[in-house]
C-alpha cells in the first residue's frame, strides 16, 4: 500500500484501524501535517498531558464546589451580606462552569484517542496540524476551522 493510498483511506474515513495509523506512521515518519494518532509515542505523551489535566480539573472542580456551599451556608439574615454571597456564588459558578466545560473536552480529547479518532479536527476531518495539538491537546478543530468557529460566535470571550 501506498503512501498516498494510505492517505486518502485514511482522510475518507473518521475512524481507521490501529493497523493503518501504524502502518502510516512507520511510513511518513516525522512529517508535520501528520496527526498525532501516527505517532505512538507522542500520543502516549499527549495522553498524559490530557490525564493530568482532567486530574488537574477535577481537583480544582471540587475545591470550587467545596468553597460554594462554604459561601452557602454562611449566609445570614442580613440583606447585604446576602446579597455578597448571592455574587460570590455567582462568580464561582461562572468559574466552575467554565473549568467544567474544559473538563469535558479534555475528556472527549481522551475518548477520541480510544477510538482513534484524536487529531482528526471535527469540522473538516482533516488532520490537526501537531504543533497545535501538543499546543492544545483537547482541541476539536484545526487552526482554520477554529477561527471560523471563533468569527461564527463572535466576541464572547470564548479562546
Ligand atoms: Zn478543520
């Protein structure tokens, strides 16, 4: 099988074998535009980094869930010290809010490396450049398609 064949199998599908992403590992070698799913040993490396950074998350979820219910149930009678712990509560749900939803895509980072699917941006199914991965190894899309997603919901502050 071809170089080339192995690559226009593996762009015509989301999934592929274990098989052929070793077989186009060994084949093209170190070549940037390559995912990271051909690479073994980098994606054992990105595998920790996604690891210890859901341990990271989940940690700091439940410091942040601890400290909530501390504010909660200090709460007294007087209304502006209600109202101070209404905003505190407020801003570390926000904070949590957010640690989860990067929690979730470290996760789903980590459930693509299962199934074979890590590297393969979700918007266009090509290859995540690797640089970019070993970047931000959660991430859905290649750079192109991110921007677009970025420029789709605007200014919100999202990365
Ligand atoms: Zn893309």
């Amino acid at each position: 099988m071809s170089a080339r064949a192995i690559l226009t199998a593996y762009r015509g599908t989301n999934r592929i074998t274990e098989s052929t992403a070793l077989a186009s590992g060994r084949l093209f070698g170190l070549c940037d535009q390559v995912p990271a799913i051909m690479h073994p040993k980098r994606l054992a490396g990105l595998r920790k980094v996604l690891e210890l950074k859901r341990d990271q998350l989940t940690q700091t979820l439940a410091k942040t869930a601890d400290a909530s219910r501390a504010i909660g149930e200090a709460v007294g009678g007087d209304e502006g010290e209600e109202a101070a712990a209404a905003s505190n509560r407020d801003f570390l749900s926000a904070q949590g809010f957010s640690l989860r939803e990067q929690l979730i895509l470290v996760k789903d980072a980590l459930i693509r490396l299962d199934t074979g699917e890590f590297g393969i941006c979700e918007e266009c199914g090509r290859a995540v450049n690797l640089k970019r991965l070993e970047a931000v190894p959660w991430t859905r899309y290649c750079r192109d398609c991110q921007q677009e997603v970025e420029s789709e919901i605007g200014s919100s502050g999202e990365r």
